[in-house]
C-alpha cells in the first residue's frame, strides 16, 4: 500500500462502524473489560483459554520464557488430533458435519466427527505401519481434498510432525522443503484440478525426488484418475493401505512445547525458514482466536477460502475450527471456475454463515461485477473476515455491501506464519471498525510501532511493528536453525519480537499495516522472497544479474517486476523475456512469475555494491526517482527511466 492510499484511509478514519446492537447481543465476547484483565495477568487470560482444550495432564507452569525462546504450558501433555476429533465424539457433535469437501468439478463430499475419527486413525495406524515414529517428518503436496486434513491430523495423533508444500510450488521448491525436513514418507495425489485440467502433481513429486534420499515411501491419493507412474517398493496406493487399517487406536500424549508441525515460509533470503510450531500453545491459541474473533456458534457453517498450504489454512481451516468442533469447509476449486460466481454458489449451496477471505480475492470480485454475487442467495452470511494483506477501504467497502448486505461485521485479521494465530484484529461484538485498519492487538497481545532505535513512534507516523510479549501459537524456532530464529526475529529490537510489517497507530490506538518492511513479497496474499525470484533468474544461463522488486498491482496488491542484466554475448528480445519467465515459474511456481522484465546494461548500485532497489520501485511504478546521490552509477537510473517510461 502506497502512502497516498493510506492517507485516503486514514480520511476514512471518522467512517468507523460500531457493531450493531443485534450482533452485539449475541456475541460471543460482549464484555470489553476482556482487554484490561487480560493485560493485568496475560498468563492467566491464556490458562484460563488453553483450559477449554481437553489435556491428558494439566501443565505445571504456563510460560516459561528464556528470550527469546518460549514454552508455553510446560510439563502439560495433550493431543491435536483428540482434541480436534474424539472428544467431540462423546457430545451431539458426533454426526456434526466436521468437514464439507467442494471439489473443483462439483462433486461433494460431507465428513462427520465420527467419519473422521474413522479415517484419521485408520491412517494413524497406516503411518506407523511405514515405520512413521514420534518427531519423524512427513512431507505433504496435495490439492486441497480431505484426505490432506485426514492424513495431517493423523500425523498429529502419532507424534509425527507435518510439513505442508503448497501444491503450486515447483519441484525444485518442493524439493529444498522435503530436504530440509528430512522427510521419511510424502502425501501427494495422482493429480488435481485446477480450472477444469489436471495438474501433474504426481509427476512433480517424482521429478523432485530425484535429488533427495530421506524419502522411503510415497502415498498417492486418488483423485483424478490420472495415468501415473508408481514406483515399485517406494510409492503405495493411499485407498490400498486404508482398506486393510484398522480403525482405532491411541492419541500419543505428546508433551505441550513438542514439535507439531513444520511449515516453510520466505524470508529475505533465496532459502525459505521452516517455521516451527508446537503443540500445546499453538492449539490454544488458534481455538481461542477462532472462537472469539469469528464469534463461532454451534450451528454455524465456516468457510476459510485459503489453501491448507498455507497458514491460514492450518490455523483457520484445520485446527482452529476442529478444535471447537466447527463445521468447516474444504473448497478444491478456484474463484472463476467455472463461472465468476463460484463463491457464491458455494455460500448458497452449504449456507456458510462465515466467511474468511483475502482482499486481492475481493479486487477480482469488485472487477467481474456485482452482478455475480447479486445472482445468488448469500443471506445466510453474519460474518466476514480479511486476511493475507492490508484491504484497500473501497474493497472493504464493497465486500460489507456486495457480500455482507451491510449487516455482517468485518474481521481484519493480522498475523504471519511465524504468529501461527491472529494478533491483531476487531472482536466483532465490541470493536468498531475502520475500513483499512485491522484495529487492535487481540486480548493478551501488546503491540507496539517504533523507529528504527525501538522508540515508539508518535501517533500517525510509520514505523516498525513490534510484538512485546510471546504469545502462545508463536514459532518456538527455525527448524534446524535456532540462529537465524534468534537473528530474524529477535535481535533487530532487544527481547521483542520484529514483524518485519511496517504499521501506523492513529489516534485511537488502531493499527494501519503498511506492509513489509524487508525483501518479501506479498503476492496475492502469498509471500515470496525476492532473493528467490532473483535465484532463479540467475540460474538461466542468459542472465548475469537480476533485482527484482514489488510494483503495485490492482488485483494482486503486489506483483513482481525484474531488472536482468545478461552476460556479455547475450541480446534480448521477446521470447527472452517470455523464457525468463517461464524460467521462474519452472523453479518456483506460477505464483512468483514476474509481471515485468526490464533489461538494463547495469543495476543501480551504492559504493558498497549493494542494489538500490527503492530506485528501481520508483522505475517500475513510473514516479519520479528519489535520491540518487549515493549511488555509484548514478547514470544508470536515468538511461532507465528513458527507457521504460511510457
Ligand atoms: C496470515 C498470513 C504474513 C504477512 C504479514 C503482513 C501481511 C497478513 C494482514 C497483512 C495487513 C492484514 N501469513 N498480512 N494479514 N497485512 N493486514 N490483515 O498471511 O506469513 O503468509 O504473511 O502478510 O505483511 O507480515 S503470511
């Protein structure tokens, strides 16, 4: 978000929209002393909140804080998958719907607590017959069908600690996070449908394997039917394995600060972090959060749009919502596919009650028109949410009247893989909200914006975002790399912890987030590494040199544009351009193809030969270019401008 648009938030500052009494009244929280007696004693606010989980073994102590290393409800032992299945079992939530599964192609499919409690341990008892122990890694690449969920809860019932890859990932990003984790055994899928054809993720997994040697055993899930090939004593047949399981079978008591799950995420380096989260305060701090932000009731009907590759959809499809035994929907599909108005076909058809999106999907929806939500019943909706990046206030005004009917409060919700739960957003029974602003820290959380010495900033002016307390669902470390935990988040502020987000505070204590401060990406609400983007540029033969940046984008919030200097003997014409796209693609996936290549014989430099890449941000997005003075070549953003100004 560029500075003009925040300023024209800020102008929608004095819009703020108080919830309505009805909605108030029945709000899960409606007392906003939660805020001041959480922070009075935030140990006891978060005991009294990991109390609604069911433990084995209650904890002997809540936090124990060596900074910056944290563990949350020491000496307590619990399971994930217990708590997201069987307990519910012994209540009315038994034949509850736990998951509805929309595919791509239409089909459906509704699974039961029961049901799950069935596949889930049938699956349990499928990993450790491959030899899966407690703390082994298994390794996920899948569409977004309920086997995933079946197969990573089951992870979780055994002790075995997950690591999704986001099914649009290419084998080589696949690759480096199967590698990392050392995993013994991957989920994938014989396939998986993307706007009507079949992606190869089969062969994607067989392509990356070819430069592993931790992988023993490959299960394939069918879902398309795809002609595949199986490796003979290495790949098995995920329906063959199921038939002969047995259902049934312990929940491992793991203890609270275990390893639950590993999940890759990019950083300012060409080589992603896997983020490590634990068991006991990530559980607690993801049901807390669902419960109260999406103000959850027994009958409702959630919906979070995201893929389970990511956080979002760990936290907010996965274990939040099972956890409180939600009824949660699993969509395969795509927005436009096969109409503009698959969204909201999907509300009427299972009558969501609650929906959890991003703003750049809102941006496409704003683009295709009003008419497709117009067309379909969404009358069932009382609640919205935002995710992924900060949302423009024209497209949180169009989402509170084209998709909430003006009556559904909205939830922007900020937070980060490394958060692993919400931190700051509205409680919809009590927080008036302002278009643009996910408002304040949640109960328990104290935030802060400082300069770049730690001091706070004066009302109204930008600066860093800081989190000053640990908080139960927070990364316990960088898996295999404590350091660069240590380094990444915990040093640039003495015992804080550094989001790596820019944000303002107005004068009511909202927070406007800014977007990163550091050299990610947010693409479409997916994070990506420029280091890795220029990696993989690098790594085409005709390329000497690359800087890549985000530049503005309508629909996508950022995009990524690419300044590329070839070796000596290399000219440039389209079709280079087309293969260095295409290049990017090939090593990470679609999702981090640049918009925009620009050729340039040099990048603008300082002395030290560090890229200026603010300059080449005022280049690509056409405004005039800032200081140059310290650059070493001072020439080179001129013959640059020349060149690619319309
Ligand atoms: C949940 C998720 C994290 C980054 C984060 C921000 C941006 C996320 C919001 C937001 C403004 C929001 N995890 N971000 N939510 N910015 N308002 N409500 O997205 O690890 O993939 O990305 O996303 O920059 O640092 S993530």
């Amino acid at each position: 978000m560029s500075d003009d648009n925040l300023l024209e938030s800020f102008l929608f500052d004095e819009q703020a929209h108080s919830p309505s009494a009805e909605f108030a009244e029945q709000a899960n929280v409606q007392d906003a002393r939660i805020y001041q007696d959480a922070s009075a004693d935030s140990l006891s606010y978060w005991a009294k909140e990991a109390e609604q989980l069911h433990w084995f073994k209650k904890w002997d102590s809540v936090l124990d804080w060596k900074p910056p290393f944290a563990k949350w409800f020491v000496g307590g032992k619990l399971n994930v998958a217990y708590n997201c299945i069987d307990r519910h079992l012994e209540t009315s939530r038994k034949n509850k719907a736990a998951i509805i599964f929309e595919g791509e192609p239409g089909d459906s499919r509704v699974i039961t607590y029961q049901d799950l409690y069935n596949e889930v341990t049938k699956f349990a008892n499928v990993l450790k017959s491959l030899g899966v122990q407690k703390g082994d890694r298994v390794s996920f690449y899948m569409p977004m069908i309920p086997e995933l969920a079946i197969a990573m809860l089951a992870c979780t019932r055994i002790g075995a600690v997950h690591s999704v890859v986001f099914g649009g990932f290419a084998p080589e990003a696949l690759v480096g996070r199967v590698n990392d984790a050392q995993a013994k055994v991957i989920v994938t899928s014989d396939g998986g449908y993307r706007r009507g054809k079949v992606l190869p993720i089969k062969d994607n997994v067989d392509e990356a394997l070819k430069a592993n040697d931790s992988v023993e055993k490959v299960v394939v899930v069918k879902r398309t039917g795809s002609d595949i090939k199986m490796v003979s004593g290495r790949d098995l047949w995920y329906h063959e394995l199921m038939e002969k399981a047995e259902v049934g079978g312990p929940a491992e008591p793991m203890s609270a600060e275990d390893m639950l799950f590993i999940l890759y995420t990019s950083g300012t380096t060409g080589k992603p972090k896997g983020v490590v989260h634990s068991t006991g305060g990530y559980l607690t701090g993801v049901a807390t959060t669902h419960r109260n932000i999406f103000d959850l009731k027994e009958d409702d009907v959630y919906w979070c749009t995201a893929d389970i590759g990511w956080i979002t959809g760990h936290s907010y499809i996965l274990y939040g919502p099972l956890a409180n035994g939600a009824t949660t929907v699993m969509f395969e599909g795509t927005p436009d596919y096969p109409e503009q108005d698959r969204f909201w076909a999907v509300i009427e058809k299972y009558k969501v009650t609650i929906l959890y999106t991003a703003p750049t999907a809102i941006r496409a929806f704003m683009k295709w028109g009003e008419e497709w939500p117009a067309k379909r019943n969404l009358a069932s909706l009382r609640l919205l949410g935002s995710v992924g990046e900060p949302i423009n206030p024209e497209a949180w005004q169009w989402y509170h009247k084209h998709i909430g009917g003006k009556r559904c409060p909205i939830v922007d919700t900020w937070w980060q893989t490394e958060t692993g739960q919400i931190l700051i957003s509205p409680l919809p029974g009590i927080t008036a909200t302002k278009p643009g602003s996910a408002t304040l820290p949640i109960p328990g959380i104290e935030v802060d914006v400082v300069d770049a010495a730690g001091f706070p900033m004066p009302t109204g002016q930008s600066g860093f975002l800081i989190i000053k307390q640990p908080w139960p669902a927070m990364l316990s470390t960088v898996f295999n790399d404590p350091q660069r935990y240590v380094d990444q988040y915990w040093s640039r502020f003495e015992g804080v912890y550094f989001a790596g987000d820019g944000a303002k505070k107005d004068k009511d204590g909202y927070i406007w987030i800014l977007g990163r401060v550091d050299d990610v990406l947010n693409i479409s609400g997916h994070r990506i590494g420029t280091m890795e983007v220029e990696s993989a540029l690098v790594d085409h033969p005709a390329v000497a040199e690359a800087a890549v940046i985000g530049k503005a984008h309508e629909i996508k919030g950022q995009a990524a544009s690419a300044f590329v200097t070839l070796k000596d003997n290399v000219t440039y014409d389209d079709k280079l351009i087309k293969e260095l796209k295409a290049h990017v693609a090939k090593k990470i996936g679609a999702i981090a193809r640049p918009d925009d290549i620009f050729f340039t014989a040099e990048l603008p430099k300082t002395r030290s030969g560090k890229i200026m890449r603010r300059l080449l941000r005022d280049v690509a997005e056409g405004r005039a270019v800032g200081d140059t003075s310290t650059l070493a070549n001072p020439d080179v953003v001129t013959e640059l401008k020349d060149k690619y100004e319309d």
